[in-house]
C-alpha cells in the first residue's frame, strides 16, 4: 500500500516554540551568560563579555526549540511508520507529538498509537465491534492575569507551565472491552479530537464511514 508523504511540524510551530522557550529561559540563561562573560571577558576583553551575553541565551533557546520539534517530528515520523504497518488498508489517519490513530473501514478495525516517550511508542488494534466508547476532554481553560512588569515575566512562566500541563491532558479517550486496554487515551488538541468522536460515530453507529483512496489524513490540515 502506498503512503503518504510524512507530514512534519511547520516553521510558525518553531517560531511559537521559540517565543515559549523564550519566556521560560530567559532569566536563567541570562544570569548564566552573565555570570560566563564576566569570568572568560574580564576586564581586558569587555567586547567578548557582552558578546557571549547577548549571543549565548539566544543560542541556548535555539537549540532548546529545537529539540523539542526534533523530538516532535521523531514521533510523528514512528507514528506514520507502524500506522501503515499494522493495518492492511488505511482509510483515515492523524498523528501528532502524542501519537495517532487510523481507521481500516473494510476490516473494521481501527489501530491506536500511543507515544510515551520519543523512543518508546506502543500501538493496539480494535476492531469496530469491541469498542464501547468514545470522547474528547480538555482540562479547564486557563485564566490569564495582568500583571506588573517585575513579576510579569515570572507569571508568564507559571502560565506556560500550565498551559503545557493542560494541553498533555487534552485528547481523545476511547473505552473498549479488551481486558489489557479497558481506555485508550491519544493525546491531541481538542477540535481533532472532536473531529475524530464524528469519525467513531459515523464508523461504529451510523456504519456508514467510506472508505477513502487514497488514505485521507484527518482532520485536513490547515492550508
């Protein structure tokens, strides 16, 4: 079965990561750099003190952000491979930083792919007929706060570390009979898990999801 081209991250999510890193790393790596220029500039070499001041947290974030999709794109790329691995065809399909998912509407079979970390990624077939269950969550909506320019920065910090928390808990769960996989639970940003709680209604309810040639990742991507 032929596949389709492998999806990767775009260039505004490096940018978006960028800033967040920013934010969360700008204080200790700036008193870090200061703490290096002072030592390896001295006062015989300032130029090289405020070179490695200004340079290294930017620097620093970089190959932090960089990482972090790097690793995204390493999940992304396993996902896509034991999809099209497991099931005969591949009719829909999504994968992202927390895994995938994908339907096979001719044998009635859909596979979940569950990331748990960069190198370790677990996949389980279901057919149609043991699944029970199906639904999107999303923890609560986070409340953003004004706040003063000396604690503005520190605030901002706290408030990616929620909205990271947030976003590992917002997915689509899906409940079957299967004794060793009683939940099923992928990690994805909340309207494509909406969009795949249509897909599950249609497919297991209504039986009338078609099949799609050739496989369809799903929801579209954003043009």
């Amino acid at each position: 079965m032929s596949q389709p081209r492998i999806e990767q991250l775009p260039s505004k999510v490096f940018f978006h990561s960028m800033l967040r890193n920013g934010v969360t790393w700008c204080i200790p790596l700036y008193i870090l750099s200061a703490i290096a220029g002072i030592f390896i500039g001295g006062l015989t070499l300032p130029l090289v003190g405020v070179a490695i001041f200004i340079i290294a947290p930017l620097w620093g974030i970089y190959l932090i952000s960089k990482s972090s999709v790097d690793n995204v794109n390493t999940v992304m790329l396993r996902a896509h491979q034991l999809i099209f691995e497991q099931l005969q065809n591949v009719d829909y399909f999504y994968y992202g930083g927390g895994g995938g998912l994908a339907v096979d509407v001719k044998n009635q079979t859909f596979c979940f792919v569950k990331a748990k970390s960069v190198k370790d990624l677990t996949y389980k077939l279901v057919p149609f007929n043991e699944i029970k269950g199906w639904q999107s969550s999303q923890p609560g909506r986070l409340e953003y706060t004004g706040f003063g320019v000396n604690t503005g920065i520190q605030a901002e910090m706290k408030n990616q570390q929620e909205v990271r928390k947030q976003a590992f808990h917002t997915g689509l769960t899906v409940t079957t009979n299967q004794l060793d996989n009683h939940q099923i639970f992928i990690h994805m940003p909340l309207q494509k898990a909406n969009a795949w709680i249509q897909l599950l209604t249609k497919a297991i309810n209504s039986k009338d999801l078609a099949v799609s040639s050739p496989p369809r990742f799903f929801p579209a991507l954003e043009s």
